[in-house]
C-alpha cells in the first residue's frame, strides 16, 4: 500500500491538474499505514486524499463508485494496490484522448516478482500470451478488448455514459468495458508501455484470482453476451472474438470432463469396434495449436529474440500441466458464475516481496480444504489412468495422464506447502 501511494504522488504531472485518492476498504493495520503516507505526501504539497467508506458494499466497483463521486477529474487512473506505475504514465497514455471517442488507455502489465518461483514464472507466461497476442490482435481488429482493472485509465464521460460501476460481476472491470463498447465507445491498447505488478506467489492467492477471473468472465457472459449477439452495429467477427473472450473460461469444464471420462477411455480402447471413433478423435489434436501462440508471446516478451526451444517447451508444457491441474477449481466458478450465483469478492494476498524480502503474510483465503482433498482424488485417478494404460497396453492418453499428474501434483503440493509456510 505504501508502495503504491508512493509512485502515485512520484507521478510527472502538474500538481494544481492532479488528485490522488486512495479508496482503502481495509479493516487491519494497513489503515494506519496508508494514512500516515497519504498525510506525508499532503504535507509535501500533493493533493491527495485517503478515501474510507461505512462499508465494503460492492467491494472494488462500489469503492471506485464512492471514489468517482468523491472527485472532479476528467480522465481516471486506476491502479491496484501491487502495481507501481512509473512516473511518466500519465504522460504516455493521456495524448492517446485526442479523439474523443476513445474511453479508455490500457497499458500492459509487467512483472516485478516473475523469477520468484516456478509459480510466478508460469503465470507471467500466461499472462504476456494475453497481453502480447490477444489483447494486440482484438484491438488491431477493431474488436472488443478489455480493461485490465488496472494499469489504465478511463473518460469519465465514458464510465457515465456506459451506466457506471456495476456490482453484481466479480470482474467490474470486464463488464464496464463491454458496455461501454456496446455504446461505441474506443478503446486503444498500448503494448509498448509497462506498469509493473505482483504476481501472487502462494497457490491459495493464485486460487483467488483465478476465482474471480474466471467466474466474473462467466458472470459478464450471462449479463452481455446475448446482447452483443443480438446488436445489429457488432460485426459477425467482432460477435465471434466477443463470445471466445467472454467464453473462454469454459475450457476447464472441458478439461475436467475429459479427466473424468479418460480412465474408462483407456479400458475401451481395446474394444475392436470402437476403434474408428478414436481414430476420428485424434483431429482434437489440432488443440495444440495454440502452442504458435505462446510461443509468439515468448518471442515478444524477449525482445524479439528467439528463445531455447527446449526452454520454451518446458515452460508451455508446465504452464498446461498445471492450468489442467486447476480445472477443478476453475470449473467450480465458472458454472458458478453461469448459473447466478452471488458470492464475495475474496482479494489476492501479495507480499510487497519484490522490494521488502520474503514476510510472513498476516491473512490467507481460506486453508486446506474439501477442494484440496478432491483435487488429491484427481491425482489418484490419474495415476489410476497410467497404470492401466501400461496394463491394457493403449497409450493414446497416456501424455494427457501425465500432464494431469504434474498438474494436479503441483496443485496439492504448492497447497500443501504453502499452507505449511504460513
């Protein structure tokens, strides 16, 4: 917090044009922290206010509805807590709001902790998939893209005209920027400038963001995309990029359907007049397609310069195992969020580990519970599928066992361990 409140008044703006505030929803000693650091820069002359509400109603959307109706500004920067902008950030992305149909500047996020850990590296190279590829490819399409809840900044004409801040999604993010797309607001995507973050470094904080992402993309899908299907100005292409984007946390359930139905596949397998079938199911090999696509990211995260190609692989198929190993997890909210279901908005737990060494977290998200134990469950299963595929001789998903194996090994043992630590 203290981190983030110091490169907010760091930041290369005329003082008199700049208000800074900073919407703390806490409840434990960081209110203290944060209050004796906004006082420190107001005494230096920086207009910047320490902005309480009664309540967490509405968790982030209500706090930045409160903190909108709290200032004046034209254009809003957001920033979450783990994030340090650097100074000229506002001198990069405000000139992009020349043409007044553009409601949005996103940058993308950089990675202050990525060499931390296996954990981290897997992450940051999930994420510039998403920030290298498919965020430039939507936006040079003309497609919809999203804001990143973070690391950009908004109109605040456009924040109005789109209906606000909504709190019945756990990603207000994403929601606020399909609606505001769908009232033919621009948004404008900007590669080259970097807003360094945190990734979180412990399986059960991982576990929370991956929550909230992946059931507030289901939710912002139930909400919007019949919508954005029905709208006669949306393109054919921009409905199919929208219902892939809105969509794509769905894989997991495809994931741990074909985990379930992998073990009875391997006994069945033997069967003589089955065999065409599984002949015809190896067009589905074709899903590794996406491998062109991290590997792209990979090449633009170094600058250009082509990686080791068994580094690269190794990465993109640990990446995998360990999505995999998510997909119960995941699965749980995405149908979650399809079916309606309401629930808290559980933050992510960061360290501030990047500039202060390794300290002992003061909360976590929940221990190991009945989801670690089925995860476990899953571990078993899969070993069960390598034994009989070396029983019954079929190998065909013997490469998919192993993957569930390292995924779902990862999974419990980080939780595990993780658990332990704190």
């Amino acid at each position: 917090m203290e981190r983030v409140i110091d490169a907010a008044a760091a930041l290369d703006y005329p003082r008199e044009r700049l208000h800074i505030q900073v919407l703390d929803d806490s409840t434990d000693e960081s209110v203290a922290l944060g209050a004796a650091r906004v006082a420190h820069h107001r005494a230096l002359g920086v207009c910047i206010d320490h902005v309480r509400r009664p309540n967490r109603e509405g968790y982030k959307a209500g706090a930045l509805r409160h903190g909108l109706n709290e200032t004046n500004g034209e254009f809003i920067a957001i920033f979450d807590a783990d994030f340090v902008p650097d100074a000229d950030f506002l001198r990069r992305t405000l000139p992009h709001f020349s043409s007044p149909e553009v409601g949005v500047v996103q940058t993308r996020w950089g990675h202050l902790n990525e060499g931390e850990s296996l954990l981290t590296r897997l992450q940051a190279f999930g994420l510039n998939a998403h920030f290298l590829v498919e965020q430039v490819g939507r936006s040079q399409g003309s497609h919809f893209i999203n804001f990143n809840g973070t690391g950009g900044v908004w109109r605040r004409t456009c924040i109005a005209d789109a209906g606000g801040w909504h709190t019945d999604t756990l990603t207000e993010d994403l929601d606020l920027s399909y609606r505001a797309q769908l009232r033919n607001w621009r948004f404008v995507y900007l590669p080259h400038v970097i807003t360094p973050a945190e990734l979180p470094d412990q399986m059960d904080a991982l576990k929370s963001q991956q929550y909230r992402w992946t059931k507030g993309a289901a939710e912002t899908a139930r909400k919007h995309l019949g919508q954005v299907l029905r709208d006669p100005a949306v393109t054919g292409a921009t409905k199919r990029h929208a219902a892939f984007h809105l969509l794509n946390s769905t894989v997991f359930v495809a994931i741990l359907l074909m985990t379930l139905l992998s073990v009875p596949i391997v006994v069945l397998q033997s069967e003589a007049y089955l065999q065409p079938a599984f002949k015809l199911a190896s067009v589905f090999l074709l899903g590794f397609a996406p491998l062109t696509f991290y590997y792209h990211a990979s090449w633009r995260w170094n600058g250009g310069k082509r990686g080791a190609p068994l580094g690269f692989a190794a990465h993109f198929l640990l990446f995998l195992a360990v999505s995999m190993g998510l997909a119960l997890h995941n699965t749980r909210a995405v149908l979650s969020g399809l079916a309606g279901y309401a629930s808290e908005f559980v933050r992510t737990p960061k360290l501030g580990a990047a500039k202060r060494g390794r300290v002992r977290r003061r909360y976590r998200t929940g221990g190991l519970g009945l989801m670690t134990l089925l995860e476990a469950m899953l571990l078993g299963y899969a070993l069960l599928g390598i034994f009989l595929a070396f029983r019954l001789g079929n190998f065909g998903l013997l490469p998919f066992h192993i993957l569930l194996v390292i995924g779902y090994g990862a999974v419990v043992g980080y939780s595990v361990a993780h658990a332990r630590r704190s």
